[in-house]
C-alpha cells in the first residue's frame, strides 16, 4: 500500500511539474520517506550553492565553523577568506554546539541508523532498515566527515530541498556535490567547530 501511495505521488509530482512547464525529473526514494521533484519545482529553503566570501576570525586555514543560526559551514582559507556552503542542521531538541575534529573520512557510507532513531521513527510508521550499503539512496549521501567518537557526520544528503532548514537528529547535511568539494580540502585531525 505504502509502495503504491509512493508511486501516485511520484506521478502526480510529475505532472503538476510538468503541467507548469518545469522539467520533471522526478524522483522517488523507496528506501525511506522522501519525495523530491525537479530543483525547479521544489527549492525548499532557496540555497543556491557555495561561495568565497570575506571571513574576518582568525582562525588556522583549513579549520571548519559550523553556524547553526545561519546554517552555513565556513571552510576557513585564510588571507581573510572562507568558503561558505549552505547546511542543514539539527532541528529543534537535536541541535548541539562543540568542538571536535575530523576523525574519519568515508566515500559513499554505509548507513546504521541508532537503535534510539529506529525506535523513534518507527512510532511515526516509518520502518528504518539496521543498515544501509552507500549508494545514491542512502541518506548519508556520497561523502561523511565523522566527529570524534560522537554519532554526528558532516555528510552529503539525497534531499537536496532540506538544505538551509533544521532537518536532521544532529549531523550536518550538505549538497552531495558541496560536501565531495569540502572532503578533498578537509583532512583527518581538522578542526570543526559548531556553534
């Protein structure tokens, strides 16, 4: 029943995108509760990409500032320079400020929900799977950053409408295609601090 309403709302998306003359592409995500139609169509909170901006702190180039009020990641350069990505954060109750540092990095990762999360989402109806192998559909997306010995990544997501929001139950999410850009510059040891 679940896989039927799916598809319904993956067809009836299609068509209300192309019926106002956007470009449908789209797509549907069996694997868990997302729905996300053509960027066109679906802009969520309006992020439009990364850029270099002028960046004031002094802080050692290469360190990460996470502002959670502004749900943006600066990636510091130096010279007074900093690359700033839009992120999603941790939503009311999930939200955390600290310091620590990269202490793994992984390309395409493999999910494992926490058994608190599968609990929690299993009150709501929605069954989480104990795993998940790397892949295009799953939540963590192309690259994680992990944070010390802690639960939260720094990672890329398939919901790309849900950056710029307080979304997640406490990593930080980034376009797949920004947070592959941070992985190459960050290194193993990287300071990141959330705020």
């Amino acid at each position: 029943m679940r896989l039927k309403t799916l598809t319904c709302l993956a067809i009836a998306g299609a068509f209300v995108a192309s019926a106002s003359g956007l470009r449908a592409e789209t797509k549907v995500n069996f694997s868990g509760t997302n729905f996300s139609a053509s960027k066109s169509y679906y802009k969520g909170y309006g992020y439009k990409g990364k850029t270099t901006v002028s960046y004031k702190r002094k802080l050692k180039p290469g360190t990460i500032v996470i502002s959670t009020k502004e749900r943006r990641l600066y990636y510091v350069l130096g010279n007074g320079k900093a690359i700033k990505y839009g992120v999603g954060v941790g939503r009311e109750g999930f939200d955390w400020r600290g310091r620590n540092r990269i202490t793994r990095k992984v390309k395409w990762p493999t999910w494992t929900p926490p058994a608190e999360m599968r609990a929690r989402e299993a009150k709501k109806g929605r069954i989480l799977p104990v795993t998940m192998k790397g892949g295009p559909n799953n939540p963590l997306g192309a690259r994680a950053l992990y944070l010390g010995n802690t639960l939260y990544r720094i990672h890329g997501t398939n919901a790309a409408h849900t950056i710029g929001g307080a979304v997640s139950s406490g990593c930080i999410r980034m376009l797949n295609k920004e947070v592959k850009d941070l992985y190459k510059r960050a290194r193993i040891g990287t300071l990141v601090i959330v705020e």
